[in-house]
C-alpha cells in the first residue's frame, strides 16, 4: 500500500533523515520507535505529504504522490490518508460532530451523507452523546476519539498517528491501543504510528526501530 525509497532530508546544514526505506502493506499496524531526535516525525510528515524530501520516491496505493502538484496532493491527502496528532488539533468553535465532518465536506461530498457517516462513527467510537458538545467539553480521551472518527471520515487508505497517546494518561492510552487493533480487524485499516509508548509498539504487526536518521531494524 505505501512505499518509500531512498527517502533524505535536511534542515540546513543537518541531515535528519539518510536514505529511509519502508513499506507497508494493507491493514498492518506499523509503529516507528527511537529516540527523540532519530527522524521518526519528520520521516511521518514525509510520508504523509505535509513536509517534502530532499530526495526519494513515495508511493500509495500505486499513485507516486512525491511527484503531485499542489492542488492535486491536497486532494489526494483528503482522501487517501487520515492523521492523528498528540495535541488534537479540534477546532474549538465547532462541536465534535462538525469537526469530525470538516474533512468530508472538503472533500466535496454531500452535507448529509457525511453527517450520517459522522454519527456513525461517534457511536462505534462510544461518543454517541457527545457529538454536539465542543472539544473544550470533552475529556482528553473523548477529543482523542474525536480525532480519530474525523480521520477515518473519508475512508482513507493509512491513518498516520504522531504520538497519539503521549497526551493521554494510561487508561485512555490503553483504550486507544484497543480503538486501533479494533479498526484493524474490523475494517482492515492501516496504521502508521510514530510512538515513544512501548506498550503501544508492542501491539503493533512490527515495529521499526530508528537512528539518527536511518531504520536499523
């Protein structure tokens, strides 16, 4: 489903990433592991199209994206790949419902087939009561959950997860492991996940170990 080749980036002077190699194939669970400063983030944020690479090639599902332009990359991020950052990034203004919706109205579908899709996924995610309260109404592991239906909103191919549970504490955590080995087998849903939470990586179908800016195994 997702592959890169000889992925290299520099801030500056400092080379973060040195030649990265990876593939994932449809419905694994992939956690990326190392030290901070190893290139686990920025190898993510290449991957899924919000930073560039000095150099390489990227891959999903057949289409090389590296090579997209602007417009046409946006549209392909829309659709084909969802995100799940430690800090939830819920627009405050908007109850869950809407922000969970957001992805699918820009993406040009009709307002009321994605609201139902919404609704649906807030109730398979436990959060049947709690879609027209605002994030700032919500608990850290409830926004969380937020987070993940709007990701899963259109239906992409790879959900991407900087960190999910590094603002949670370990019950919500734990919760979240399940939500994600849920997601899995029920749908066939990928994951990518960038994680310093052992216990997650140790759910995952494999784990890639990074080192200053390489995977070593």
């Amino acid at each position: 489903m997702l592959s890169a080749k000889n992925i290299y980036k520099n801030y500056g002077s400092l080379p973060v990433l040195k030649g990265v190699d990876i593939e994932i194939k449809k419905g694994e669970i992939v956690s990326i592991a190392g030290s901070s400063g190893a290139g686990k983030s920025t190898l993510l944020h290449i991957l899924g199209t919000l930073d560039t690479a000095d150099k390489g090639e990227i891959f999903l599902e057949n289409e090389r994206i590296d090579k997209l332009n602007a417009k046409k990359l946006a549209a392909f991020r829309n659709t084909h790949i969802g995100f799940v950052f430690q800090f939830h990034h819920l627009l405050p203004e908007f109850t869950a419902l809407e922000n969970v919706c957001i992805p699918g109205w820009i993406a040009g579908r009709k307002r009321k087939e994605v609201m139902e899709k919404a609704e649906s996924l807030l109730n398979s995610l436990g959060l049947k009561d709690r879609g027209e309260h605002k994030p700032n109404e919500l608990s850290g592991g409830e926004q969380q959950r937020v987070a993940v239906a709007r990701a899963l909103i259109n239906n992409p191919s790879i959900i991407m997860a900087d960190e999910p549970t590094g603002n949670l504490d370990s019950t919500n955590a734990k919760e979240l492991h399940k939500l994600f080995i849920d997601l899995r087998d029920r749908f066939q849903q990928t994951f990518l996940i960038v994680t310093h939470n052992e216990e997650l990586a140790k759910l995952s179908d494999r784990i890639l170990h990074m080192k200053d800016g390489k995977i070593i195994g």
